[in-house]
C-alpha cells in the first residue's frame, strides 16, 4: 500500500532537492558492516529511490513468505509458486529501473546486477516447486522431466551470473551449484524411466550414470548445505537394478553421454510484471491532488463532456416534446378510443391517474410559491457579501484620504476585483434564473385551469367533456389500426429514448489518468487532441443512437399525420365532436404541460440550492478577507499613532504684547518658519534668559477666541530633570480652545491611551487648564476615541492637564 501511494503522489509533488526536499536513506541489504563502521547506506532527496528500496523489500519478503510454505500439499505449493514469481518480477522491475530512478550509482544490493540475479533465483524456485507438484500428482515422466531440466538451466544461468561477484551472501553460491546439479539429475533420472519404457536400456543406464554422477558432486561438494541422501539412494537402486537387467537379458550397449539425446525444456513459470496498484482495495489518499495542467486539462474536458451529453439530451427532449405537441392537436390516442362519445378515453384517464399520483396542480401550487423564496434568499447572500466588501473598501478609501502617503498598503478596490467579478458574475446568473422563472409563470398560468381539471375525479371530469355522437364505425377500420400500430412505435422510441438519457448520464469516465500519462511522457498535455478522442470513444455509440432515434421520430410523426388525414376525411364531422375534440386536445396539452413544469420546477429548485451553497461559500471568503484586512487596518493605524506621537513637534506660545507691537506701534509680519530653539554648545554651562513680565490681559482680550494657524508647529517645554519630550503636532484645520489664561508650562505628550492598546489605563487625572485640549471637552477622564464609523482613524489622546508645580526657569535643550 506504501508503494502504491507512492506511485500515485509521484506525478503530483515535484520531489527534488531544491523544491520538495524529502531525503530517504537506505542501508545495502547485504553488507553486514565492519568492526571499525557501520554498513553502507545511501541518503537520497529521491522519490524514485524511496520506491526501489520499497520494493526491493516487497520482493525479499515475498521471497521469505514463499520459503516458509509447506510444500507437502497444493495449497502451500500454489502459494510458494505465486510469491517466487512476484518477488521475481519486482527484482526484474528493479534492474530495468533503477538507473533512471537514481541521480547516482546504487547501492550494491539494487545495482542491476544483483537484482537481476535476484530475478533468476526466484524463478528458478518458482520452477523448481512446479517441478515439485508435477512429482506428486505423478504426471508423465517425459513432463517431469522437462520441468526438471528448465528448473537446473535456471540455476545453472543465476549461478554463472553471480560465481564472480562477492554482493550476496558466500552461501548462495554452492546452493545455486547444489542446485543445478539436483534438478539436472532429476531430470536424468526420470529420462531414464522413459528410456526404459521405450526398451532403452542402454540409454537408461546411461542417464542414470549420469544422474549417480551429479549427486555423487553435490554429496561430496555441498553436503553441509543440501542434503541428497534419499535422492542418491534411489538413483543408486534403479542403477542397479538396470545394470543387472541389461547384463543378464538385454546386452544393450550403453551410449557415451555425448550421445544422448537432450532432454526438452518446460517453463511453466513467468516473472509478474509489477502493475500498480500492488495492494488490493488501494485508495489513493491524494485522488484529488492532480498537477495544474492536469486540473486545467480534466476541467475543460468535464466542459466539453457537459456540453456533448446535454447537446444530446436536449435534442431527444426536443423531439420528445415535438411529438407529444403533434399528438396532442390530432388530439392522439384519444380520438381512435373514443368509441361511445360520451365517456372519458382511457389514454386521458391514464394521463389524469399519472398526475394525480404526482401531487397534481397542489404539487405546482407549492413549487410555485418556494422559488421566489429561494430566489430571495440567494439575494440577500449575494447583497450582504457585497455589502461587506463596499464597507471595507470605503473605510479603507476614507483613511487614504487621511493619511495619504502615510497609508501604506494595497487599496481594497484593487484586491477586491476577482471577488466583484465573481460577484457580478453570480448577478448575471440570478438575472437570467429570474427571467427563465418568469417564462415558467407564464406558462403555469396559461395551463394552470386545464391542469386543475386534469386531476378532478372520472365523474368530474366526464361531465366537463362535452359529449358527441359515437363513431362506432370508424372502430375496425385499416386506418384505425394503422394509426395505433404507428402510436404504439412512438411510444417505443420515448420509452428507448428515457433509457438513453439515463446512460448518457451515467457514463463517468476519469481523465485524471490519461492526463497524468501524457504530462509524464511529452512534458505537455494536448487537451483538445486527447479529450476529443476520447469523447468520441466513451459517447460515440450513445451519439449514433440518439440520431437514430431522431430519424426514427421523424419517419413516425410524418406516418402519423398521413393517416390522421385519412381518419380525419372518414369521420363525420359534427360540431359536438369538434368540440368534444377540442377539450380533449387540451386535456392532452395539459398534461404534458404539467409534466415540462414540475420538471422546470424542480430543476429551478435545485439550482437554487446549489446557488445557495456556492453563494455561502462567496460570502465566506468575503467576510474571511474583510476580517483579515480590518486586522491589518487596525495594526497599521496602530502603528500610525505611534510614529505620530514620536514626531518631534513645536507649538508656538503666544508672545507678550510689547514683544510683539513695534516701536511705530506696528505688528511685525510673522515669520514664514518656526525659529529654531537655541543649541548649548558642549562645554558651556546654560544661562538662563531673563525672564519676561507677565502678559496684560484685557477684557476684550480674553472675550476673543485665539485661532492656531494651519500647520503651526507647538513649542515644547521639558520640565527639570526630564528628558525631552515631543508633543503632536495639532490637527490641520482644528480650531484651539478659548484661552483665558497662559499655561503654565508645557504639557506632556499625548500618546495613544485607548483601550486595547499597551498603556491605557482609564485613572482620574488632576484637572487644570490645558490649550492643547483638541475637542469641546473638559472632563475629569481622559476621553477615549470613539469610531464614528468603521475605520476611521482615532484621534491623539488630549494632553493631560499640568500639574500645579511652581513656574521653573526655562532652560534651552540641546
């Protein structure tokens, strides 16, 4: 099963060192390893050494299962046969493998060589245990020999391939010997048994010298290996006895061992090719895991494999349709049953059980009324995931416009088209339901009455048909019988015509395969070339029918007419039977109408469903990507506030009047850029400044409200022994509150302090005056921002008010 899963994923993951990196490693089956170091091993980034290996020890333990039969009955024997000749054909797969699988020379025990001779051992002992079988069911002696001798060429071929090479354990080589000469000495022996059937007695005596030779080199050579005790025994008594026989009766001359005729061959064994999957009821765990190509591949060939099985379908249900319509206006079978003129024929009363059975007109009532409803649903699926993406996109535009450059990642309308498409795509499709859902309305309602009287009971529906006079003499006429012989063929044809739409649909044929076969051969997959060969074979008889059938119709429909036309002229025309036949050609009508719309019906309503799961799955991955983006959104707005509340920053404090007024009394023109604070050179001690009186305050002064200028840069103050500090820089555009006083020093910085953020903590601050405070709010708390809507960027916590310390000089920065 392993090994299966191999071959299957193979194809599918790209195994190399530089893409998927697996690295196998392997010890050499035959190297026992050193005093001094361990065995050889080999690691490989290989899938195809992983699968060598794999099977090289499916083979060894085939090998061991079939050593471990007990070869005194069938079944053991059957098996021991069955596993020697597996394990021989993975060795075999093995050796003409394994130099394309590797990037590299081979450990010795999976070189070509090893596993060849491997092979030939495996088939030899398949050979040998026919051999076996063939003794004890007694078969002919001319057999057993035969199989005898291939079984020893077998042998004899593994031991000359291997009688130079050290790679397999010492003691294989005398066994292969030992052996050779056993099965050959067989072979002699029951060669000899013929011989002397045949009045050979010389050659028998020969051939059993020989045999006696043979075992004579195995008992002297290879006796603590194999033991042949009882096989020289016996060859040892019929040599005897033969020699007595021919010494006193037969005088035969016995043949030198050239002379000999050669004893015939039998292989009666082959080694099993290796087919994968080996395992039996192997599932592929990666079935649906194909390549790319081979996706792209099987996906327009399911296209071309839909569009030719419903261009057939659609075609029988189109004639289908064409002859019931042409039925119904000869108003057919009904006009050839109506015998007695005032009774219900029997083809309408079959066609009012067959739609009563199916729920009738409450059944299109109900199926009626569920679409709209599905359809609604549908939409609003379809509108909510629109409606996050349109939400999220203008957040996202709103904080761009903020921010502008400072807004660094990719906008939502750009990420967002393959979901509009898809979406757009989804309205189209709804679109076009909505407009074949009317076409169904408006048939309903055309036929809906007719169809209602169709499942009325009999008595009902006898009265609601207009009587007429018999036409009893119309009843055994040729033409008559003509017509209904011609009906019964048409109903044939529908009924084969049912059973082909069924086959059609229940053709399946997997590409995966095919496609997979011709990536791994050409390096490239041609689709159309494949497919359509392939179409043509799975659906080409299938096609052939349909036709046939249409043409069959054709020929029908223009008999049927043609005899109408003759039973139309005999009938009396009257206009009772006029409209008598007009109500049962609707009747007729009806029911065919009542059978298209409950399949119409029903189809819409599984669409629907269908549409309802694929739509839920749209709206999954919107909301998926909407919470993403809002995640990301709220991080980046994180650290937004942060890099603004460490900009260094310089609010201006307002200078006292005669700073500011001119000698002339004039103000002067305010310079265009902040004056830079004063550095203190390393070295030199700060003095401080003299310091200025205090501002006059008017009362016209303090009504006026100061506005800050646009982008006017905040002065900072540090308080002694603090580090500098920077402060924000105020909003563009805010209006600054009233000022009534002058701070009393500067403030400190306002860094983020909302909750969900490191740092906040909600703590009563000591309340004083603060210019700063950006909003209409005087609070005890520290306010925390508030999304006006979502996304919207939060504005810099308001600097807390200053303590009440006493006023200290001011000192200049470095």
């Amino acid at each position: 099963r392993y090994y299966d899963q191999l071959c299957s994923i193979e194809p599918k993951f790209p195994f190399s060192e530089n893409q998927v990196c697996v690295t196998f490693t392997w010890k050499d089956a035959f190297d026992k390893g050193s005093l001094f170091g361990g065995s050889a091993k080999l690691a490989l980034a290989s899938l195809g050494y992983e699968k060598t290996c794999v099977l090289f020890n499916c083979g060894a333990l085939a090998s061991q299962i079939a050593a471990e039969q007990n070869l005194d009955n069938d079944e053991g024997l059957k098996a021991a046969a069955k596993h020697y000749q597996f394990a021989s054909g993975a060795f075999q797969h093995i050796k003409d493998t394994v130099l394309s699988a590797l990037s590299r020379e081979p450990t010795v025990d999976i070189s070509p060589d090893t596993v060849g001779t491997l092979s030939l051992i495996m088939l030899a002992q398949a050979q040998e245990v026919f051999f076996l079988k063939a003794t004890r069911d007694k078969m002919k002696d001319a057999i057993i020999a035969k199989l005898a001798n291939q079984a020893a060429d077998y042998y004899g071929d593994a031991y000359k391939q291997c009688q130079y090479k050290d790679t397999l354990p010492k003691e294989v080589f005398p066994v292969l010997a030992a052996k050779h000469c056993i099965m050959q000495a067989n072979a002699e022996y029951h060669q000899s048994i013929l011989a002397k059937q045949q009045k050979k007695f010389g050659e028998e005596i020969g051939r059993l010298q020989h045999a006696a030779d043979l075992v004579k080199t195995v008992a002297s050579r290879y006796d603590e290996y194999i033991n042949v005790k009882d096989l020289v025994d016996k060859i040892n008594r019929a040599l005897t006895a033969a020699k007595k026989d021919n010494d006193f009766i037969y005088h035969d001359r016995v043949p030198d061992l050239k002379d000999l005729e050669s004893i015939g061959k039998a292989s009666l064994v082959k080694a099993t090719p290796v087919v994968v999957p080996l395992s039996q009821k192997f599932t592929d765990l990666f079935e649906k895991m194909v390549p790319l190509q081979v996706q792209q591949s099987v996906s327009v060939y399911n296209q071309r494999k839909a569009d030719l099985v419903n261009r057939s379908i659609a075609q029988m249900r189109e004639a289908t349709n064409l002859a019931n319509g042409v039925l119904a206006s000869l108003n057919l079978p009904a006009a050839i049953e109506d015998v007695s003129g005032d009774t219900v024929p029997q083809s309408i009363l079959n066609k009012s059980k067959s739609v009563i059975e199916q729920g009738g007109i409450q059944t299109v009532d109900q199926l009626m009324k569920d679409l709209p409803e599905l359809l609604q649903r549908n939409k609003e699926i379809l509108d909510e995931s629109l409606r996050l993406l349109d939400e999220e996109e203008t957040t996202d535009n709103d904080l761009r416009t903020k921010f502008k450059e400072r807004w660094q990642r990719t906008p939502s309308n750009e990420l967002y088209k393959p979901l509009r498409a898809e979406g757009a795509n989804y309205h189209n499709i709804l679109n076009k339901a909505v407009q074949a859902d009317g076409q169904v309305k408006e048939r309903y309602q055309s036929h809906r009455d007719t169809i209602a009287l169709l499942c009325k009971p009999e008595a009902e529906l006898n009265a609601a048909i207009p009587s007429a006079n018999p036409a009893k003499t119309l009843q055994g006429s040729e033409v008559v019988n003509v017509l209904r012989t011609l009906l019964a063929n048409l109903d044939e044809v529908k009924k084969e015509r049912e059973q082909l739409e069924n086959d059609l649909k229940s053709v399946n044929f997997d590409m995966t395969s095919k496609f997979l076969t011709a990536l791994a051969q050409d390096g490239a997959i041609n689709e159309e070339a494949i497919s359509v060969t392939e179409l043509d074979r799975i659906y080409g008889s299938y096609t052939q029918k349909v036709q046939e059938s249409l043409k069959k119709q054709e020929e029908l429909l223009k008999n049927i007419q043609n005899a109408h036309q003759d039973f139309s002229k005999m009938k009396q025309s009257n206009n009772e039977s006029n409209l008598r036949e007009e109500v049962l050609k609707n009747l007729a009508v009806a029911n065919d109408n009542f059978v298209e719309l409950v399949g119409n019906l029903k189809e819409g309503t599984k669409f629907y469903n269908e549409l309802t799961e694929m739509l839920l799955k749209f709206q999954n991955k919107c909301s998926d990507i909407v919470f993403a983006r809002k995640t990301e959104r709220d991080e980046l707005l994180k650290d937004l506030q942060q890099s603004i509340a460490r900009e260094p920053s310089a609010p201006s404090i307002p200078l006292p009047t005669y700073q500011t007024t001119s000698a002339g009394g004039t103000k002067p023109a305010p310079s265009s850029t902040p004056t830079p604070a004063p550095r203190t050179m390393v070295g030199t001690k700060p003095q401080p400044p003299a310091r200025p009186p205090p501002p006059v305050i008017s009362a016209a002064s303090s009504s006026s409200s100061a506005t800050a200028p646009s982008g006017t840069p905040a002065a900072a103050a540090a308080p002694p022994a603090a580090a500098p500090v920077a402060a924000p820089a105020p909003i563009p555009g805010a209006s600054a509150p009233a000022a009534n006083t002058a701070p009393s020093q500067a403030q400190g910085p306002p860094y983020p302090t909302y909750p969900g953020y490191p740092g906040f903590c909600q703590m009563p601050m000591p309340m004083g005056y603060n210019p700063y405070l950006y909003g209409q709010y005087n609070l005890p708390y520290a306010p925390s921002p508030v999304y006006q809507n979502p996304g919207q960027a939060p504005y810099p916590a308001p600097q807390q008010p200053g303590y009440p310390f006493p006023q200290q000089p001011y000192y200049p920065q470095q």
